[in-house]
C-alpha cells in the first residue's frame, strides 16, 4: 500500500485503503494530476482513445459511482484528476469537497487546490477562501512545503503584511511562529522554516526609516532566531553557526570570521554544542528513514523506535513533532495513531490539541474502534459539551468495523459517559434511547455473551438510576423471550430480584426455569441453586416444595449423564441394562437351536431362568398375538440380536442354516436421532441437510406402517464420532419450514423408560416370578398404551426421544409375534429382578 509523501505524488499502482470503510488513508490509492492541464496535455489527451468525448463518460460514470458509493477512495481520486484536466472548476471544486467530506487530502492534494482557486482568484473574498483552504491542509499532516506556500501566499497577497502595517505585521509573525510550532523540530526539513522566518525580519530590517531604536529591536528580533535555531538539532546546524557569525559580522559583533567559534556567546555556543550531539544521536534513525528503498513495515518500525528513543528524552514537543512525521508518511497506520494519542493523553492532555490529533486518528482509520472509544473518552476528560458528544458517538456507529463486539464497546462507552453526568442535571431517557438503539441495532448478530452483558447493564441501570422496576424486568423478559436458553440470563434476573428483596418474584423465576435444558452442567446447577435459595430466603414449605420439584429433574439428569457416558465407555454402562443383557445371554446360551421357536410356545417362557415347556400354553396365546404384534414393532432390536447370534452359533457348529440370510442390526454407535422434520422431507433432503459437514453412510427416515408417509424421524448414521459431534451442532437449525432437533441415538434408553413406565404403575400389577397360568394385564396394557414404534419417556421433561429400533432389511413380518415374545421374556425378567431387590 503505497504512502504519499509530503512532497512526492503517490504511485499509480497504489492500493485502495484497507477493506470497503472510509479508512481515510492519507494518500492510499490516490493518484492526483501532477499539475494543471496545458496546451500538450490537451493534444495529447486528443490523441487517446476516445479523447474528451471518453473522458466525458467517464466523469459521469465515476460521478454515478460516487452517488451510490461515496466510501470509494480511489473513485473520488479519479473523479478529481478527470475534473482537473476538462477544467470544470465548479465540478472540480465541489469534487474536493466532496473527498474531503469522507477522507482527509494529502498536502499534495491541498497544494494543488490552493494553486487552481489562487489562478482564478480576484478580490478580498477569494483571499479569505484560499487562506482557509490552507488552513485547512496544514492542520491534515505535517507538511514544510504547505507550510512555506501558505507563508508565501499570505505575504504577497495580504495587503495588510505587504504594506508592513503593525497588523500585517503581527499576523505575520503569528503565522511564523505557528509554523516553527509546528515543524521547527523538524530534524530534516525544519531549517527551512527558520531561515524563512529569518529572511522576512532581515527585510523588514532592510525597510527601517533610520530609527536607531527600531532598527536595533529589529536585529534584535533576528539575533535572537538565529539563537534559537542553533540550540535546534537539525541537518545543517554547522550551515547556521556560519551564517550566524557572517551576519554579526556584518552587523559589527564580531571581528574574527575565521575561528569557528570565535565571538560565540557562551550561552549560544553551549547550546549549539548539546544541539549537535543530540543531532548526532538522531542521524542514524534520519538516515535509515531518507532511505527510500525502505518497505513501510521497515520504515514503520524505524519510527517505532525512533519515538521510544525521544520518548525516553523527555521532551513531549519533540515527540509530538515526530509523530506527525510519521502518520503524514505512513497515515493509515492504526499502530501510530494508537501510540500518538496514548501519548497525548497520557503526556500533553492539551484540548485543543487531542481534539484535533483524535478527529484526525478517527478519519484516517476509521474501522478502530479503539480510536472512538478512547476519542469520546478524552472528550469527556475535557468537559466536552453533550453535542460534541453526541456527534462524535453518531459518527462512529456508522463506521464500519470487522466485528460487533466493537460497536457493542462504543455504545456502552457512551453509556457509561451518560451515566457518569447524570448528576449534572442529566436527563436519563437518553440513556435509555441508548440502549433501545443498541439493542434493536445489535441483537440480530451480537452473541448470547454479549447481548447478556447489555442487558443486564440496562436493566441495572433502569433499577438503580431511572428507579423504573417495571422496565428493568422488561429487559429481562425480552431477553428471555430471544436467550431463554441461556443459564446466565436466568441467573442474571433471579439475581437482580434477589439483591432487591423480591423473594415471591424470585422464587416465581426458579419455578420458570428449573425444568429448562440448559447447556453443560446448567441444569444441574439451576436445581441445586434453587434448593440453596429456598434454605436461605424460604419458609419450611418453600424448602420442601423445590425438593419435590428438583428431585426428579435431577434425576432425569443423572440416568441421561449415564447414557452418555454409556457411550462414550461401553464398560461403565448402568447396572440394569448389564442385568438385562445378562439374562439375555443365559437366555441365548441354553436355547440355541437351528431353528427358531414358534411365537406360541415363547409366549409363556416366564421367568427366563426356569423355561416351562413351550407346547403347553400354546393355545392360550393366540387371542394375544394382537398385542404381540405391538409390542413386537417396539423390541425388535432385542430379538434381531438374539436371532443374529443364534446365527453365529449355528454357523460356528457346521449347520445347514447358514444359508439363510442374516438380518441387519444397528448397533448406533454413530447415530444421530433427528425429529420434528418436515414431513414432506425426504432421504435426499436430509443427506443435503448434513451436507456440509460430510461422513453420511446412512439414511433411515421412519415411515408409517401402512400409510407409508414420514412420521418427522429420522436415523442418520456416521462414518465417526467428529462427523456424529459435527452433526449434533446443527440441533435446533432450520430445516425446511421447521427447526429439526439432533441429538445422539440411544437405543438403550427407550427400554429402560418403558420398564420405568410399567413399575409406575404399581408392583401389585406386576405378575408373579412362577405364576405361569396367570395372565399379565399390566404387560398387555403398558404395551397398548405405548405409541407403536414410539419409546415412552417419563418424567415433565424429556431430554431427547430415542428410538428402540428400526426395522432391519429383509425383515419378515410374519415374524412379529416371535419377536413380541422374545421382548416380553426380557422385560419379565428384568420385572422380577426389580421385585427381587
């Protein structure tokens, strides 16, 4: 990215300011004429293609470009130079105008500009209009050849100094002054300057009327430059001294030009000697920054260091001084900016000059918003009047910055700005304009962290300053309404009714909230924080009541931690699905057979320990095959698995029963389990659902059994764990017309609720571990109660909604009431271990 320099046009090839904002940058990508148009200019533009009628377009399509993008740096460039060259002043003048309303011009720009009004310029009123762009350009960056034109113009051109009026001259020796203020410290460039300054009072010298007294105040006047200057570490120093001395000389003062410092005052001569050192102990750091084949990250960091070193001398002019040296070369350098207003600050704390240094910092590289933030706090430091406020906090929302936690940082700068002059007679509706303005603007994209900080700023404020309770908690039942969620949004407004003694409120927001799934270990936490606050704030009653309630949320939240640690360990799983699986093992071990057992004679199997003789209750089980069929579409799982190891026995035994098929089982190890999908969905729908994070190997959209339509859930399998975790994340995503929920698959849960759900409904229904004969009215109601192919889940809340088990390819229908059976044998079994213990 090129940088103008003072004196210098910038390269043609030089980049656009960082990213689409109005950066500012002080010269980047600009591309300005060298000079007026002339006659060759003309016959070489009629020469190009298209001529003026070419140009002509393209000053109008740069023009409708502007309109509709006025942030584009190098258009605005283009437009100038076009408009210079066809001669338009009144479109070339609004132009630069217009530039100057979104960038800062270099002083080349400004040179320029001052040039092609002073051509066209004729009476008083166009002298005050150049002054004022002068003004203008030497308060943008440090520039010694601006600085000189705007000397020059005002001395020639204002009447008042030419004819030597006592007015003229004390403008004009105002105006030197300023300028030495400015870039007299100018170790390279400053010399010019004084010798300026000194030139003008040697001719005012020159017209004296033969008064002794004013003539000799007037070399005075000189003397005295010429001593200040040599106490100056500047370039030519040496050039000075003997210059100095030819002058005296020719004044009297002196009598011997050839010694060096011969008839030096002692005072001067001092002075000259610590100004050479410290000239010395500059040059390197002057050296490497006239190097122009220097990068500017090179000549970045040479300032850098160059500033720590003035810095540790203690003189904060000088090091004002060289930090406008350095954003005049490199302008949009935030790094510079930061550092030159930290030292303002923190050194000079000035107003004038922090004012004009932060505006400054604040067009030039307008996408920091630590530059706003710092700028409205050195205002308020100042005592900077509410308008000026307001004006700079207005500009900078409109800024554009990389992230919203940054016009998140302006806002609640402003804020607590507000809040700090609120006993100023401050009225507090325009804090709260503020934070409706920040929430309105910030909450579609602000995160959940800080959208919280905001809001609970607010509402405190609402509390505490504007004694309005009602909007407080309005704030917070907005933020419900969008974070819900969110376990510190809760927590924050349980908190505040706390600190204010609204116990009944409190307790209400507990009560709101405790069944809430909460991230992590937030549901815990808000059960256990209720509890706590009941023993602390509540009566016996009060107590009691959160026991009740917690109780079983907790443990809900305790059987679905030890699902997923399940998962993730297979040796840690609970204990009553290893006592499950155990009877199932000795149920398979001493029943494997080639050939699977008819539905009727399963049925009666009870207890799975003791098998009584499968042909003796076969026809009592017919009238339940009906039931069987239901609770057969619930377990198949269990019995595929069972079938697929008799398979494996069989064939490890050399049985002819190899040749049949063996039935698919999924085992749900990378699974996730998606509902509430849009029944229109399909498999290809979903596959492109999860597109984006890849590792799909299947697809089990759950159908109805006669209907065939999509019951909105759906299996789908993973090649891995990062896929599965990568897939879960998309919970709660909008697919189609509704926000499908992923969680993981847990086939072993629906089992464990359905067991649950039977023992809820008495032990006295439970059949007996030997009665045979009896029938089991609590297993036949519990399965026709139960949705087919759905899993029962108890409790107020469920986690998520696991399925038992889908149905495996090549899949037998007629087989439904041997599988029915081979699940009623299993949950028997468990039944009689729970009566048992």
């Amino acid at each position: 990215m090129a940088t103008p320099m003072e004196e210098d046009l910038p390269e043609a090839g030089a980049a656009p300011p960082p990213s689409d904002v109005a950066c500012g940058g002080a010269g980047d990508g600009e591309k300005p004429a060298d000079r007026p148009p002339s006659d060759s200019d003309s016959d070489s533009s009629d020469s190009d293609d298209g001529g003026d009628g070419g140009d002509e377009l393209r000053i109008q399509a740069l023009e409708r470009a502007l309109q509709e993008q006025p942030l584009d740096y190098d258009s605005h460039v283009q437009f100038i130079q076009l408009l210079r060259k066809s001669g338009n002043i009144e479109k070339l003048r609004a132009a630069r105008e217009g530039m100057n309303k979104y960038f800062p011009l270099t002083p080349k720009m400004w040179q320029e500009w001052a040039k092609d009004e002073i051509s066209l310029s004729s009476g008083r009123g166009s002298f005050d209009d150049i002054e004022k762009l002068y003004e203008c350009g030497v308060q943008e960056y440090l520039s010694i050849k601006l600085w000189r034109d705007y000397l020059d113009y005002v001395e020639e051109h204002d009447q008042s100094v030419s004819q030597c009026t006592q007015s003229g001259l004390s403008k004009m020796r105002d105006l030197y002054e300023r300028a030495i203020t400015a870039g007299g410290l100018h170790v390279t460039e400053g010399s010019k300057l004084w010798e300026a300054y000194r030139e003008y009072e040697m001719a005012i010298l020159t017209m004296s009327d033969g008064n002794d007294e004013e003539k000799a105040k007037q070399v005075q006047r000189i003397r005295v430059l010429f001593h200040r200057q040599l106490s100056v570490p500047l370039a030519d120093i040496e050039s000075t001294l003997t210059e100095y001395k030819s002058w005296e000389a020719e004044e009297g003062s002196t009598k011997d030009q050839d010694s060096q410092f011969e008839d030096v005052p002692p005072n001067v001569l001092s002075a000259y000697k610590k100004a050479s050192e410290m000239y010395n102990a500059r040059k390197q750091y002057e050296d490497q920054l006239s190097d122009t084949t220097e990068s500017e990250i090179n000549k970045l960091q040479v300032f850098l260091k160059y500033i720590k070193f003035e810095e540790s001398c203690g003189d904060p002019a000088r090091v004002q001084v060289l930090y406008e040296r350095a954003v005049s070369e490199l302008p949009v350098s935030s790094d510079l900016w930061m550092g030159y207003t930290s030292y303002l600050d923190r050194a000079l704390k000035v107003p004038a000059i922090l004012k004009s240094v932060y505006h400054r910092a604040t067009r030039n590289c307008t996408w920091i918003s630590d530059l706003w933030v710092r700028y409205l706090l050195s205002l308020e430091r100042i005592h900077a009047s509410e308008d000026e406020l307001r004006h700079v906090f207005e500009h900078a929302i409109q800024c554009s910055f990389p992230s919203m936690k940054e016009y998140l940082d302006i806002y609640l700068t402003r804020v607590d700005s507000l809040r700090r002059r609120m006993p100023a007679g401050l009225d507090f509706e325009v804090i709260r304009q503020t934070f409706v303005g920040a929430a309105e603007f910030l909450s579609p994209q602000l995160g959940t962290e800080e959208l919280l900080l905001l809001h609970a700023y607010w509402a405190k404020l609402e509390c505490n300053i504007g004694k309005d309770l009602a909007a407080a908690r309005g704030v917070w039942e907005n933020t419900i309404k969008k974070s819900g969620s969110v376990l510190e949004v809760w927590q924050h407004y349980i908190s505040m009714e706390t600190e204010m003694g609204h116990i009944h409120e409190a307790r209400s927001l507990y009560k709101r909230c405790y069944s809430k799934k909460f991230a992590g270990s937030g549901s815990e936490a808000i059960c256990h924080a209720w509890v706590r606050f009941e023993r602390e704030h509540g009566t016996l009653d009060d107590y009691d009541l959160a026991i009740k309630k917690v109780t079983p949320r907790l443990k809900e939240l305790m059987m679905f931690k030890a699902q997923q640690e399940a998962k993730s360990d297979p040796s840690s799983a609970p204990k009553e699905t290893s006592y499950a699986n155990d009877s199932s093992q000795k149920r398979k071990a001493s029943k494997m057979t080639s050939k699977v057992q008819p539905p009727a004679k399963k049925r009666k199997d009870v207890p799975p320990k003791k098998m009584a003789p499968s042909d003796v209750h076969g026809s009592k089980d017919q009238s339940t095959n009906s039931d069987l069929q239901e609770a057969g579409e619930v377990s198949r799982g269990k019995a595929e698995a069972s079938m697929e190891m008799k398979a494996e026995g069989v064939n490890q035994g050399g049985n002819t029963s190899s040749n049949q098929p063996k039935p698919h089982v999924y085992r749900d190890k990378c699974t996730a389990y998606v509902s509430n999908i849009d029944f229109t969905a399909t498999e290809v729908d979903i596959r492109r659902f999860f597109s984006d994070i890849g590792g799909v190997t299947d697809i089990r959209l759950l159908r109805d059994r006669f209907t065939k339509k999509s019951r909105g859930l759906a299996y789908v399998d993973f090649s891995d764990k990062e896929h599965l975790e990568a897939a879960i994340r998309k919970n709660k995503q909008k697919f189609l017309s509704k926000k499908v929920s992923v969680a993981y698959s847990d086939p072993s849960k629906s089992k464990k609720n359905r067991e649950a759900g039977i023992a809820s409904k008495g032990q006295d229904k439970l059949p007996s571990g030997g009665d045979h004969d009896e029938k089991a009215p609590a297993d036949g109601s519990s399965e026709k109660e139960m949705p087919k192919g759905d899993t029962k889940m108890t409790g107020k809340s469920t986690l998520f909604a696991p399925r038992s088990v889908i149905k495996p390819l090549g899949w037998n229908k007629s087989e439904k009431p041997d599988v029915a059976a081979e699940e009623l044998k299993s949950n028997d079994a468990f039944r009689n271990l729970l009566l048992k213990k």
